[in-house]
C-alpha cells in the first residue's frame, strides 16, 4: 500500500466523487455532499419511501428526469400486500410526475437500467436496493442506498458520503471453458471474507478485465456488496464504448485512475486458475469448489436473478443441458434478467 500524500492521484470512486462534489479534490474518509445524476426505485416506493416523503410535505421532487421507476421484485403481485404496495408505488410515480416510470413488464431493474442507457461511465448513481453496485461494470460509481435516504435525493438531490478507500483487483488471463464470472467473485468473496470490503470500492484492473464481457462484468459488480462493498467500479474500455455504442448512448466521460492513485490494498488474480465454485449455506463467503461437493439430490434449480439471468448465462445452460431431460423429480425455472434477454435466447434457439 502506497502512502497517501498531497501529490497522490485518485482512483476511480475518488474522482467520480469530486467530480459530483463542491471539493473537486476529495480524500477517502472526508465526508462529502453530492449531485446525484440518476435514483433507481423499485417497490420499495410503496413499501417504505412514500411514507417517508409524506413527512416532508412536499408537493414534488427535485427532478423527475432522474429518476427510474420500475416493479421487479414482485410480479404479477403474489399476494393483496403486494398488490396494494404496486398501487402505492403507482400513485407515488403519478403524482410527482416520474418521467421514467418503465412499469412491470421489462424484468429486473439491474439489468434494464442499463439496456436502456440509463448507466453511462462517469456517473454517480444511487438506488433502493443493494444490488445497485451493478452499474459499476459501466464505469460509473453506484451504490444502494434506504428509503431515508432516497427520500432526500428525491427532495434534494443531493446524498451525503464518506469517500471510500479503494481495494485495487489485477486480473490477469481469462477464464476457462466453462468458468464463469461468478465463480470469480465468488472466490473473491471467498479470500475478503463478506465483511472484507466494507465501505470500500473495488476497482477492477488488468488484461484481464478486457476478456470479460459486460455480461460478466456486471455479475462481478452486482455481487461486490457481499464483500460489503460500497461500489465495484472496472476500467472502461473499447468494450463499453461498443456496447453504449450499440444503444446509440454517446454523451458520457470515461473515468480513468491517476497512474499514482493510493490503494488501501492490492490483489492479484490469474482468470485461468479460477475453478468452478459454489457458495453453502449460510453464507456467501462459504465458497468451495463443485469438484470437492459430494452428489447432492436437488428437488428445484434456478437460474436468474440479477447477478445471473443474463443471455451468457442462458447459453451456458443450454450448452450443458443439450440433448438432455430434466430429471422428473426435479423443477427447473428459468427466468431471463430482462425482455431484451428473452427475446434475444428465444431467436437463438
């Protein structure tokens, strides 16, 4: 670990923060007052954050061009609580007037945030839920936030911070056949322990980043909040720009660490020597490898979710179970992370 001087450059959180801050040269550990570019909500509106607005008694938010509305977590409504909690988040989103109210319909809020170009390099996003690290595969800085706190963004648009120190990760090679992004993270966790990366960014480095895909790089983002990281950022490069490129998204700032940026500690990984893994409950810092799991009868297996409903992940399955039966005692659910996803697995075939 380098020592922190006045000559010391920033890394990635570090200069996203100043960038968003009145102190363009802020230092882990200052506390700061932020501009946010962008909130993600979700049912937690009608779950928590309506009740906390109205003790404000405003009569609007502070811009509703920045703010993402979406139900993901329960549809359709299992239940009449959920029913009337999407009523609550309805009459929320009406009544002051959210500009990006995406409904119910184009799946999790992780995954179509950023397919419909709302997570661009450079930004300073916050959301209702704390799988929003996501965003950081896009080299923004992003992280999940309570329903007070929400509240004043709503009001102000501004969120206080502690700036975090930064965990640097090298990778170097790429992974296996087989190996996916999230036995990389997973052993990661593994090594930090989930309390390992608390309030701290991880900022991701290396040759070995450009062998990932944005697929891969968001399922490593998504899950840095299991080492209780505060956000998981990755070097931009040409594959981020393709894929904004391809959604036609060109306003942005690619955000680069100072060649003399200050880690508080540094970690090396080989992609090649990552083996598939799984996490046992009851944590997910209990990672062993599969090939060390005795024959274990499962009675359903899921694939989705915002860490791994993605269209690599989908491929991956359908490799493995080609010219194969699910067992009859088994259920398998499959559900893609988004309608973009769905559609794109069912025109592969």
């Amino acid at each position: 670990m380098k020592l922190l001087t006045e000559n010391s450059g920033k890394t990635i959180a570090e200069k996203i923060l100043s960038e968003h801050s009145s102190n363009k040269s802020v230092s882990p550990g200052e506390f700061i007052e932020a501009d946010i570019d962008l909130v993600m909500v979700h049912e937690q509106i009608g779950g928590r954050i309506h009740k906390e607005y109205e003790k404000l008694e405003l009569d609007k938010v502070w811009d509703p061009d920045k703010i993402f509305f979406i139900l993901d977590h329960w549809v359709p409504a299992p239940s009449i609580e959920a029913a009337k909690m999407h009523q609550d988040c309805r009459k929320f989103a009406k009544k002051y007037k959210f500009k990006h109210d995406i409904g119910m319909d184009k799946g999790i809020c992780h995954q179509v945030l950023p397919e419909l170009g709302f997570a661009r390099p450079g930004m300073l996003i916050v959301g209702s839920d704390s799988h929003t690290t996501t965003y950081g595969a896009f080299n923004c800085f992003s992280t999940g936030i309570g329903a007070t706190d929400v509240s004043v963004v709503f009001a102000t648009g501004k969120l206080w911070f502690m700036v975090p120190e930064t965990q640097k990760f090298s990778l170097k090679g790429q992974l296996r056949e087989k190996v996916m992004s999230k036995d990389l993270i997973l052993q990661i966790i593994r090594d930090l322990s989930i309390g390992g990366a608390e309030y701290k960014s991880m900022e991701f480095h290396g040759d070995g980043v450009k062998s990932l895909s944005i697929d891969s790089r968001m399922t490593v983002s998504n899950m840095v909040v299991e080492a209780g990281a505060k956000s998981g950022i990755f070097i931009p490069d040409n594959k981020i720009v393709e894929w904004l490129k391809g959604r036609s998204i060109s306003n942005y700032k690619l955000t680069m660490p100072d060649d003399n940026a200050v880690y508080i500690e540094e970690f090396n990984y080989d992609l090649s020597q990552i083996v598939p893994v799984v996490a046992k409950p009851p944590s997910p810092d209990n990672v062993v490898p599969v090939s060390e799991l005795p024959e274990i009868k499962i009675d359903q297996a899921f694939l989705g979710s915002c860490t791994n409903g993605r269209l690599e992940d989908l491929r991956q399955a359908a490799q493995i179970l080609k010219n194969k039966k699910i067992h009859p005692d088994v259920r398998l659910i499959v559900i893609p992370a988004s309608q973009e996803n769905y559609l794109k697995a069912i025109r592969e075939g």
